[in-house]
C-alpha cells in the first residue's frame, strides 16, 4: 500500500512538472493586429534581445499581417511590407509631409481585416492655402499643415480603394499625436496633438489635443460622449493608447517641454472626461479635471511615444528618456515602475506585443534629436520573460 503511494505521488509531481513546464512553451494568447494582447506567455527559449530589421528612417509604426509579415511606417512618408525572411517592399511613398514631428505616423487594421484587408494611417498633409513659406524657419510653420486619417484596401502587397475617414485636424511642426488604434468596442481611436497651441485643447470644437473615437468609416458613434468624434479632451501630446484585460483605456502623454522638461503621464482615459492640459499637470488638481494615475515628475523626462498592454502590464518607449518603460498596473493603479535598456538603443518610440508574445520597438535615433549608430533605425525584439 505504501509503495502504491509513492508511486502515485511521483506520477502526479512528474504531470504537474511537465504540465508547467509545456504552459511556459505555449503562449496562452494571440495579439490582435496592432498587437494590444490580453494574455501572453512567451517561447522561453527566445532571445532576450534580437534585431529584426536595420537601416529605417525614423519608423512610427508597426502593425502585424495575419500572414507573419509587418506593415512598418516611416516618418519621411514610406509605408513597407516587412517579410518574414527580412527583406522589405515599399508599397506607399510620398503623400505625407514630413515637417518636424509630422509625417506618415500611426498603422491600424481593421479587426476584420482578414475580411476586408482595410488598414488605416495617420498622415500629416499642408494645409490648401498654407499660410507660411515652406522656407519659413521651423518654428512659424504652424498652421501650413493639418492631420487625417486615411482608410485603403492592402491587397496583394498593394494599397487601393482611398477612403477620407477624418481630415482637418490641426497640424503644426510640433505635437501632432498620430497614434490610431482599434478598441474592444471595434471603434477606432485616434490620439491627437494639440499642435503648439494649448488652448485647443480645452476647446470641445477643436480635433487638437484629443482622443477622437469614430466608427470605422468615420461615423460618429451614437454614444460618444458629446456627440462629435471627441471622446476625451485637455491633452497635450498622446501618442500611446492600450486597452487592458478589463477593456480599461490608458493613455501616455507628452508633458511640458524646453528648460522646464517633465510631467510625462500615464492616463486612464474615461468617456468624455477633461485632462486639464494647459489648465494643471504633475500632481495638480481642479473641479472636473483628471490628474495622471502616474507622472515622471517635474525633473524627469520619458517622452513617451506609445503603449502596449501585455499581461497586467503596460510598456511603453521613451524618446528622450532612451528606454524601454514598464509599468504593472493593478486594478486602476500603478503599483510598480522599472526602466530597462537605459541609452542601450538610443531613443526608442513604438512598442507592439507581436502574435508571439514578444515586445517589438522601433529606434527613433534619425529624427534630428538622437545619435545614430550603425545599422539605425532599428526594429527590435525584446522577449519580456527576460527583462
């Protein structure tokens, strides 16, 4: 009888071993294709570090093909098709003007892609009656241009079918947003800047300073929360948006910039609420405003440039901060924070959870304000079971 026993123990210790040890060689989730997922258990054999593509210019964006492939944006206006072998085809060249931050920006497909095969991008155009000489010095630019969303068929490495979604959002050579991504709810979201001029962001009528929310032809959803595409307002520069396992919005924003850099925030972005840009930051309150769950403080700088959520946590990349951002989330709090990577890759912008589980960044070290090294700008996996 006692040697039944132990033989019984060592059979249920030798199927919870192998049981264990084959759920960390499964991932136990699948990414959308913007890669925003719920659950993920990456290969454990899996690099920490792998580069995956090399020599870009400034890449935005990066959305993942059912097929394996990557559609990949660069700021100069090129949309690619990244393959799975590393080669790469530029299928869109040329529409979007590259002024200062502007350009071609944010990638989003359809949540019935596979249906349709629409992808969506975020571009910066000028103006029709630009006010400004394109001579002009940078800075007196604003107003020459102007943000849209655009909607096309990608079929066959091909993109057809143009569809205006939404146009006119003001654009300037600083703070244009250009984050686009697919909620829960299959409404799309859009993340816009307040283009230089704070006050728009407190202007309800305004499409600056935003997180718009449209219907997937650009129809106005019948409860949005003040019956225009403006789903929340008093923003500065967001350019990260991810949904967490409980279909929670978070945000990351841009806080103030110059000699009195800081303030960058992590938001949880309700139906309609106000965020108080230029009105307060940091820790600052007012009646009917909402402070950021967490903040980098008024001597730190992450310039955060994006936002993915992946088993209760939220990464994100930091331009002028050089990292890789982690932030474990609990409920509607942040209860820890880590910076991995710091000045490793130089200035980092996107960060997407790949169907595998994995976190893929997008280097941003040619945009005027990093140091190029060899081989940038860079597309890199990073296997977060080994940060």
């Amino acid at each position: 009888m006692k040697k039944l026993t132990f033989f019984a123990i060592i059979i249920i210790a030798v199927g919870a071993f192998a049981y264990f040890y084959w759920q960390d060689k499964i991932p136990d989730g699948s990414a959308p294709p913007n890669g925003n997922v719920q659950n993920g258990n990456p290969h454990g054999n899996t690099p920490a570090v792998t580069v995956v593509a090399e020599n870009l210019e400034i890449p935005w964006d990066i959305a993942f093909l059912p097929d394996g492939n990557m559609l990949v944006s660069e700021r100069p206006g090129r949309l690619s098709v990244l393959y799975k072998n590393g080669e790469r085809d530029i299928i869109f060249e040329g529409d979007a003007e590259h002024v200062g931050e502007g350009g071609l920006l944010g990638i989003a497909l359809h949540p019935k892609f596979n249906e349709n095969h629409f992808i969506y991008l975020y571009l910066t155009v000028l103006r029709e009656s630009a006010p400004a000489s394109p001579d002009a010095p940078l800075g007196s630019r604003g107003g020459r241009t102007e943000n849209r969303v655009e909607r096309w068929r990608f079929e066959n490495d091909k993109l057809a079918d143009k569809k205006l979604i939404i146009e006119k959002i003001p654009g300037a050579p600083y703070h244009d947003g250009g984050r686009i991504e697919f909620g829960p709810d299959e409404f799309l979201y859009i993340a816009t800047g307040d283009a230089t001029q704070g006050n728009l962001a407190q202007d309800k009528n305004s499409l600056a300073g935003k997180i718009l929310r449209l219907e997937d032809d650009g129809g106005i959803p019948e409860d949005n929360p003040f019956k225009t595409a403006v789903y929340s307002y008093g923003h500065r520069n967001p350019q990260g948006l991810a949904w967490d396992s409980e279909g929670r919005l978070w945000s990351t924003e841009h806080g103030r910039s110059g000699v009195l850099s800081g303030l960058d925030e992590i938001n949880l972005i309700r139906a309609g609420g106000n965020y108080g840009w230029p009105t307060i930051q940091g820790d600052e309150t007012k009646a009917g405003m909402i402070s950021p769950v967490l903040h980098s403080g008024p001597n730190k700088t992450w310039a955060p440039a994006s936002l993915a959520y992946l088993n209760k946590k939220l990464y994100f990349g930091g331009l002028r901060g050089e990292a890789l951002y982690e932030a474990i989330i609990e409920g509607e709090k942040v209860i820890n924070f880590k910076e991995h990577f710091f000045k490793e890759f130089g200035r980092i912008r996107t960060v997407r959870v790949g169907p595998d589980g994995m976190l893929y960044l997008t280097t941003s070290n040619r945009d005027d304000r990093g140091t190029p090294k060899a081989g940038d700008d860079k597309i890199i996996k990073i296997n977060p079971k080994k940060l």
